[in-house]
C-alpha cells in the first residue's frame, strides 16, 4: 500500500519518463520543474507525511482509550476531521 504522496511522486516520474528526449526550452524546463518537485517530496514531504499519520495514529489511540464506547473507526474518522479540518466525504 502507497501513501498519497508516494503515489504523487509516481505519477510525476511517469509524467517525466513519457517526455521524449528531444525537448523544446519549454518541455525541458517542465522537465526540470518535475524533477525538482519529485526532490521535495523525496527530501521533506514523505518524511513530513510518515510523522504526520505516526502522530495521528498514536492520538487516534489514545481518542479510543477515552472514548471507549464509540467503535475505533468511528474515533479515526472523528480526529481525522478535527485534525485536518475536513471530512473524509468532502473530497470534492
């Protein structure tokens, strides 16, 4: 199973990959913009996000502890909203 931005840095790498090897200044410098995000998440956001859902995961558990009567996914669901500000079903 990926995360989101493991994922997001597949999609770039292919997006890279599929630009053949005879690009215009613009292509190239697409090109190099892709390559510097996929820098980023490799260098700080994949480490960003491991820490995040680490954190996350620990106070989901200790949510569960103190409100032992509502079902485990149901207290992950609740701190995900509070905590990120946005319902799982409000992706759009």
């Amino acid at each position: 199973m990926k995360t989101a931005m493991q994922e997001l840095k597949d999609k770039i790498q292919h997006a890279i990959e599929e630009l053949n090897s005879e690009l215009s200044e613009y292509q190239a410098g697409y090109k190099q913009c892709l390559i510097n995000i996929q820098n980023d998440i490799d260098f700080q956001m994949l480490q960003m996000e491991e820490e995040q859902l680490i954190l996350f995961g620990a106070q989901c558990m200790i949510e569960v502890e103190k409100e032992s009567g509502l079902g485990s996914i149901r207290i992950y669901e609740l701190y995900y909203n509070k905590t990120f500000n946005k319902s799982i079903k409000d992706k759009g």
